[in-house]
C-alpha cells in the first residue's frame, strides 16, 4: 500500500512510502488482530493520519478497508 502526497500547485502526485504486511504487522504489534481491517491499511491510515496531522493539511483514504493503489484520487 502506497502513501502519497497530492498537492494542488503544482499539481502532483508523491510517493511518500510503501506500507508493506510484514512491516505493518510488526509496527502494529498484539493490535494487529484487533480491526477486521488489512494490517497494511490500518498501518497505512494511522501513519498518514499522523503526518497530515503533523503538517496541518487534509487526509483523505481512498480504501481504507482493503490495500488498493488503484483507487480513485482525492484532488484538493
């Protein structure tokens, strides 16, 4: 799963890390069977949340339920 940064002007579209199973399931520790949810993209929503929190700026998450680069994206 694949963090991105989309920014109005310029408009573009930045990688800014890759949210890999193994990683999350290690990052989210005895919480990892806590949510139905993929581990990547609780990983995922809890790391962007607390960047886009940290920089002051909006957060959308296109699938929050199940890994997929190929969503829709947020346009500001």
């Amino acid at each position: 799963m694949r963090l991105l940064a989309i920014t109005a002007n310029p408009a573009e579209e930045t990688h800014m890390a890759t949210v890999y199973w193994s990683t999350a399931k290690r990052y989210l520790g005895e919480e990892a069977g806590c949510d139905p949810r993929h581990p990547a993209a609780v990983a995922a929503e809890r790391a962007g949340r607390a960047l886009a929190d940290h920089l002051a700026v909006p957060f959308h998450f296109a699938s929050p339920d199940t890994p997929d680069d190929a969503a829709p994206r947020w346009q500001p």
